[in-house]
C-alpha cells in the first residue's frame, strides 16, 4: 500500500487554528499491558508544553504516540486519534515518515550522527528532498538553536568533539533543519549541567516564536519556567491486576497547575509530597 503525506488526508472536520494537536481517547497498550488510558488534550500552537509527573506514569509514552515513535516498539497499539492539522496521524494512509518530518524529536540523552557538525544538518534535509541553499540551511538551523557561535569555525568537525550541552542544541538544530512544525523533547537537560541547561532553557523561548513545543521534564521547576502550559500524569494500581496504567489528571496553564491546581493529587506532586 502507498502511504500518502498529512497534507492529502485532512478529514471533513476543520483543524481549530489555535490547536496544534489534540489526543481524542488515546490509549496506548505495551502487548495486552496497557501503559496510559483515556487521554484527551488540545495542545496549542506555538507555545511550550509540558509533561510532569511520577516515572511510570506514561508521559514519554504519550509524548512518543504524538509522531509516531511508538510505532517503532513490537507489541505497542494505540487506540484513539491523535489529531494534526485536521486529520488523524493514526490513519493507514499517512506516512509515518512524513509526520516525523513535521513533528521532530529530540532525546533525552544527546545523538549526534557521527558526522561533521555540517553534515549533522545537511544529512536529514538532504534525504528529505531539500533543493536550497544547504550552507544556508545549516546556518540557520545551528543560529535557531544557538550554537552557532561555538560552531562556525569547526564545521567540518565531528559533532561527537562538542560538549553534551552543545551536542543537544546541535540534536536540537538537526530536527530544525527538517523544517518541522512541532519539537518534541524527551528530557533534553536531564543528562545536563545547570549552565547547559539553562542555554537550552533560553532557546525553548527562541524556538516557540515559529514552533509548537512539547517537553516531557522531571523539572519542576523547569516546568515553571519554559512552559505556558503544563499536563499532569499520574499511575494507578490495576484493579484485580498487577502493574500500573497511567493517565492525564489535569492539564492547565502553568501557573495554575503550579499555584492552585483543582486536583488534590495535583497539588501534592507539585509540592512535594509524592514523586
């Protein structure tokens, strides 16, 4: 069968120009172990998103359902839609290499090709079929990303030299390259020192200015500071099973979530007294 672009299969109702994505009764199942349940959310356009909560709650499982990158784990079934500029990315006829390419990924622990620091740009627009300006390109993608300045003079170096920090933005500036349209970001500090982070930190303000973020953090305080808006997922025991599923609690601006969140369980992750 012939996989055919996003663009070509917008279902009959009209995408919300204020949402970027939304998750309609999406549950995401490992085999017949189910991992998240029952998720609805609207996640707005050009602003940064955050995921918190417990490990095992499902929140990288979630975000990873939002391009497809839980195709690529045997035994993984989502049930629901995950809606994208109008249709659903679920459907048999999209290309699941068409939504990565509009919705990019970075990951918790830096990967750079092993490759020049240009050649990390230029190797995923190239493939994808891009006809500009390549110097151009790498150029803009590694300002965007704001690492360009360290760099500039050492292009036809191996991105594996950089330090960690320069290694993410570097991961950061290659999904940019692809020209996408959301930035997903699987805790990108988390393998970083505080100075690191805080560059990277700053750049998440930069990029919403022309992209949708979605950051999955174990920062609460990271949280606070890059999100506009935050979704709490928490995990509850298996009625008459073992193992845990998770599930969304609550999903508002940050400063609510933060300062008078309407769910008590809500409220007790956020200060501390589970987690």
């Amino acid at each position: 069968m012939t996989s055919a672009p996003i663009a070509s299969q917008r279902s009959a109702e009209a995408a919300k120009p204020d949402i970027c994505m939304s998750l309609e009764g999406v549950t995401i199942s490992y085999g017949s172990f189910e991992a998240v349940k029952n998720v609805y959310m609207e996640i707005p356009r050009g602003k940064v998103t955050a995921f918190i909560g417990p490990s095992g709650c499902g929140k990288s499982t979630v975000l990873r359902s939002l391009n497809r990158m839980n195709d690529l784990i045997p035994g993984c079934h989502l049930k629901g839609r995950v809606v994208f500029d109008g249709h659903d990315i679920y459907d048999k006829r999209v290309d699941p290499v068409e939504v990565r390419r509009r919705i990019g990924m970075v990951f918790q622990k830096p990967n750079p090709f092993p490759k020049t620091i240009y050649e990390n740009i230029a190797f995923g627009a190239r493939i994808n079929g891009y006809k500009g300006d390549m110097d151009e390109l790498v150029e803009r993608s590694l300002r965007k990303a704001a690492v360009w300045d360290e760099c500039k003079d050492k292009l036809k170096e191996s991105g594996l030299a950089l330090s960690g920090g320069q290694q993410q933005r570097l991961c950061i500036a290659r999904a940019i390259a692809t020209e996408p349209e959301v930035i997903l970001m699987d805790e990108p500090c988390s393998a970083l020192d505080p100075i690191s982070t805080l560059k990277i930190e700053e750049t998440m303000h930069e990029l919403k200015r022309s992209y949708t973020i979605v950051i999955v953090t174990h920062n609460m305080q990271q949280a606070v500071r890059v999100a506009d808006l935050t979704a709490f997922y928490n995990a509850e025991a298996v009625s008459g099973g073992s193992g845990k599923v998770g599930y969304l609690v609550e999903f508002n601006d940050t400063e609510t979530i933060f300062n008078s969140p309407s769910q008590q369980t809500t409220q007790d992750y956020v200060t501390g007294r589970f987690g």
